[in-house]
C-alpha cells in the first residue's frame, strides 16, 4: 500500500506494511494535519487511536513510517532525536512499525513545521 504525505513545497511517498494500524490508518484517509518537529523527526496527529502492537519498536532506521501510539501521530523519523544515543533514531516510546519512506530519508525536514 502507498500513500502521500503532501506540504505545500512537497511530497512524499511511503509504502505501508498490511498492519492492523496500518488498516485503521487508511480508514482516515484524507486528512489535514500541522506538523511538528523533535530532532531530526517529523511527527504530526492523525485523529486515530490504536493500541500498540507487540512488535512495537522504539529505534528505528531513518525513513521508517512509525506510528506513536501515546500521542496518536505518525512518526517520520530522519536521524537523531533528543534521546537518541549517537546516530540512532530513537523515538519518543515503542511505536508501531507501518512501513518505509520511499527515496531518501532526508527529505522529511523539508515538511512545513
């Protein structure tokens, strides 16, 4: 499954893995959302509410699609956080892994914050 994530200077695409989360994700698709920043990671409220799954991971690579349960928002993490240790992309607390972005990573910061 692909979608887009659209700014007004851009786009990108992501393919999704067929995830319970991914399913209640797509279920509100279209929506409009501000984005936010934390480090190197682009995050933003999607209006939906699911339960962490037990794969639920919270260091990732760069370009994973995660989804932050304790906050309802999808996580685009692109490099280090404030928690992070080095180089890695840890995110706030476990979230569900949805799927990759496609190209490279860094285009994330490019989203409006």
């Amino acid at each position: 499954m692909k979608i887009r994530i659209s700014w007004p200077a851009g786009h990108l695409t992501a393919a999704l893995d067929d995830t319970p989360t991914t399913q209640a994700l797509l279920k509100a698709l279209p929506f409009t959302a501000s984005a936010h920043t934390w480090g190197e990671e682009v995050y933003f409220d999607t209006g939906v509410s699911v339960s962490r799954e037990t794969d639920a991971r919270q260091v990732v690579e760069p370009g994973t699609v995660a989804f932050w349960t304790d906050g309802d928002a999808l996580a685009l993490p692109y490099g280090p956080t404030p928690i992070s240790r080095g180089d890695e992309c840890r995110l706030a607390s476990p979230c569900n892994v949805l799927g990759r972005l496609d190209g490279d990573p860094i285009r994330v910061e490019h989203v409006d914050a």
